[in-house]
C-alpha cells in the first residue's frame, strides 16, 4: 500500500511570502535571503498571489473540489534548515481537495493540495545521514513556493509509484505550475510504504522515504522497501512508523528518525496571514484557461495520427516535442517518420526543416545514415537541409545501372559471402550489403542495393 506525498516548487518569480528571487541555483550559500527568510523576528509575510494561482490551476487539472475558503496555519517544529522555528503550511482548510489523476486504466485519489513554503537545505559530510560527520545548512530555498499533493495510498508497486511521479510532472509542465525538475530539486517525491497480509483491510505501519531525486531512485527505493518490510514481517520482527531515506550509493533505505503525528506539530492559525476567498468566478476563469493535459494528448495523438502506444509516451512527455511534432506533421512530414526522426534524435530544428529533412530520406534522395549527418549539420549550421545535401554532395546511389555495377565488383571480390548465400545463408547478404555501403562511402540506396544483389545472386 503506497501513499504519495509530491512537493512541487511553483514558478513565480518571487518566493512565497517575501519579495526575494527564486532563481537561487548556483548562487553563494545563503545569499539570496532576506529577514523574512531568515526568521527574523518582527517581519511580516505577504502571500504570492501568482503561487495561489498556481496551486489552484493544478488542483483543477486533477479534478478536484477548489475550497471557497481557506488559510494559512504554523506547523510547528525545530531542525536546522527552518531558522524560525516553525512552517507556514496549511493544515485543515488546504486549498482544494478530493481529485484524481488516472494511471493507465486505474485512478489514484487525491487526498488534498495544499500552499505552503520551503524550508532550507541541509547538506551533509557523507551520504548517508547516519555516517555524516557534520552537517551544513543554505538557506536560499527557504521560502521558496512549494505545493503538496497528498494521494491515498492507493498505488501497489514500485512501477506505479514511478509511474505517478512521472504523470504528475507532466501535468505540472502542462499547466505552467513548475518546471518540476527532480534533480533541481524542485519536485521530491516522498512515498508512504505500508505492507499487510493478502486479503487484509486493515493498513499497515508505514514508513516514509525521503532523500530522493530521481524518478530510478524512486523505484528503487518503494521496491528496497517493500522487500525489506516483508523479510522484517516473515522473520518475526515488526515495523516501525518511521522516515528513512535512501542511499543511492548503498541501494538501501535507513533510518533517519521516529514519524511525527499531527499532533506532534502543534498546528495552529498563522496569525500574520489573513484568511483566502477564493472566488467561483476566479476559479472558473482558472478552469477555462487550461491546457490540453497530458493523458488528453496522448489520446489525441494516438488516434489522430495512429502512433503506436511507445510513440505517444515518448512525444508527449514534454509540451515543446508534441508541438514539434505536429508542426512537422502539418508541414508535410509522415506522422510515423517525423515521431521516429523527433523521438531518436531530439532535433532541434524548427519544424519546416525537419519536415524537408524527413522528405529527402522518404524520397530516397539520402538514406537514413546520411540523414543523421545531415540533421547534425544544419543543426550546427543553420542552414537548410537540402543546402547540405547539395553542398556536401551526399544524394544517394540511386541510379540502378551505376549501383549494379557496384554490385557486380562486390559479388565478384567476396565469393565466399556470395556461394553461402547461394546455398540458404542468409545473413551472407548483410556482409555484401556492408560492401556495397564501404565501397560508396555510405551513400548507396541500401534498399535498391538489396534488391540488386539478390537478384543477381539467384541468377
């Protein structure tokens, strides 16, 4: 049984309840910071009102129920990355409430989206926080937007667990909400792994995993976990409510310390924060403005232009190559050759070009090897692809008279491959074929070669 809880840093241009930037990688340690970040005391927080925006936008793309009312509480606790003391989260009126993302033909529920601010970064003497010998602490994320996306514990496998990460990325992207990076650190994951006995209703003791930054270690780690909970259980042990993180270097989970109930936080009203009204009439226009979501675009692919199941899931992972995509289509590409050229390459030519490059190696001008030189080249150049073709000189050997004579020299200097050939050996073809491409430099039309030599080899 596994819950997720998703922290998504939102793209606003300033943090959540100060005015300082939040363009802080690779900045000094602790530099871009204010006293409000830092906990001083007498400041005043002031909410984002494009981080509310945000947090709402995606509440709808996961279709749930937007809250008329909410506010902000204190959620109390001490550990070196929060200098003031405590959070500004919310804990019973989040922002909206009871969605759902479909995964494949299932759906995973969503218990809540909430707003609230990030803490600051510990970075420790080792990886594991157990063998680190001291700790630092940075403080240019603290107070950085973070939304929270709280699922039932709905999902069942490592692969699901992954599986809902990489989907809720997607929809993050889609609606403008995050970039969603995990090795930026602005989308963590942290899973909730709970096992029981087949057939039980009852829910067992859950752990948390933490310190994970990508989408592998995800997997990993719920997969190490679900493993190490069944050998505790089946040996007679028992398992204890408690947060582990994962070391990428050991490829296992450890302890970090005891989980913390509600209770434990101490939550209460921020009291330097008023109360939100979120209005229908707002929400709706939110509503209206939403893109076309992942799963709606991939059902749109698949039937538009009948791409196979692995095509759809490789064009629509980012905006940027599903438009691509059928820009190219629409500037007179192949659906099927501008998804193989898009999905194998990561051109980045406009669609225009790539849409000429996929039509000189459907026409046979090139063949799919020169078409890769070609695409590098006017990549790095920026110039046509027929321009480098001309240029270069890299047409194919199409001419079914000048490649037969290249054919006939080939046979007769390899007649080994040629009588093993003749006698049933198939694979002898892909050795004179590999003579035929040497002896062109590349640029014979491999099919028309193909096609030569068999018939020359049965005569």
């Amino acid at each position: 049984m596994i819950g997720m809880e998703v922290h998504a840093q939102l793209s606003t241009r300033s943090k959540m309840f100060c005015g300082c930037t939040t363009d802080y990688i690779g900045a000094p340690p602790n530099s871009t910071v204010c006293e409000v970040c830092l906990g001083m005391p007498g400041v005043l927080p002031v909410a984002n009102a494009r981080a509310v925006e945000q947090v709402v936008r995606t509440a709808l793309a996961l279709e749930c129920e937007i809250s008329r009312h909410t506010k902000f509480d204190r959620k109390n606790y001490f550990y070196p990355d929060l200098p003031k003391g405590y959070q500004i989260s919310q804990y019973d009126m989040p922002m909206a409430r009871s969605g759902r993302l479909s995964l494949g033909d299932r759906e995973i529920r969503i218990t809540r989206v909430h707003l609230e601010e990030d803490t600051g970064r510990l970075l420790h003497a080792g990886d594991a926080l157990e063998t680190a010998s001291e700790s630092l602490v940075d403080l240019n994320r603290s107070g950085m937007p973070l939304m929270e996306i709280v699922s039932e514990p709905d999902l069942r496998s490592a692969e699901e667990a992954r599986d809902y990460a990489v989907e809720l990325r997607g929809i993050l992207r889609a609606v403008g909400a995050s970039e969603a990076d995990m090795e930026k650190g602005q989308l963590r994951a942290e899973a909730n792994v709970s096992v029981r006995p087949r057939g039980s209703q009852e829910l067992g003791v859950k752990t948390e995993l933490k310190n994970i930054n990508s989408f592998r270690a995800l997997y990993r780690a719920v997969a190490y976990e679900i493993e190490r909970q069944v050998r505790e259980l089946e040996g007679g042990g028992r398992v204890v409510q408690e947060t582990r993180g994962w070391s990428e270097s050991e490829q296992r989970t450890f302890s970090q310390r005891s989980k913390e109930f509600a209770q434990d936080y101490r939550y209460f009203p921020e009291p330097d924060l008023p109360p939100l009204e979120l209005r229908p009439d707002w929400v709706a226009q939110l509503r209206a403005s939403l893109p076309e979501l992942p799963g709606e675009l991939r059902g749109r692919l698949a039937e538009q232009y009948a791409l196979s199941k692995f095509d759809v899931e490789q064009l629509s992972q980012e905006s940027a190559t599903a438009r691509l995509f059928e820009q190219t289509v629409a500037a007179g590409a192949p659906p099927k050759q501008a998804a193989n050229w898009i999905i194998g390459n990561a051109p980045t030519l406009d669609a225009q070009r790539l849409a000429e490059l996929i039509g000189l190696v459907v026409a046979g001008t090139i063949n799919r090897e020169q078409g890769v030189r070609v695409l590098e080249e006017a990549q790095a150049s920026g110039r046509a692809p027929g321009e480098v073709v001309r240029e270069q000189g890299l047409a194919q050997v199409s001419d079914e008279a000048q490649l037969g004579l290249v054919v006939e020299q080939v046979i007769a200097e390899n007649p080994r491959a040629a009588a093993d050939f003749r006698s049933g050996k198939q694979q002898a073809l892909g050795a004179l074929l590999a003579r035929v491409k040497e002896a062109t430099g590349g640029s014979a039309n491999m099919r028309l070669a193909a096609q030569l030599l068999r018939h020359r080899l049965i005569q």
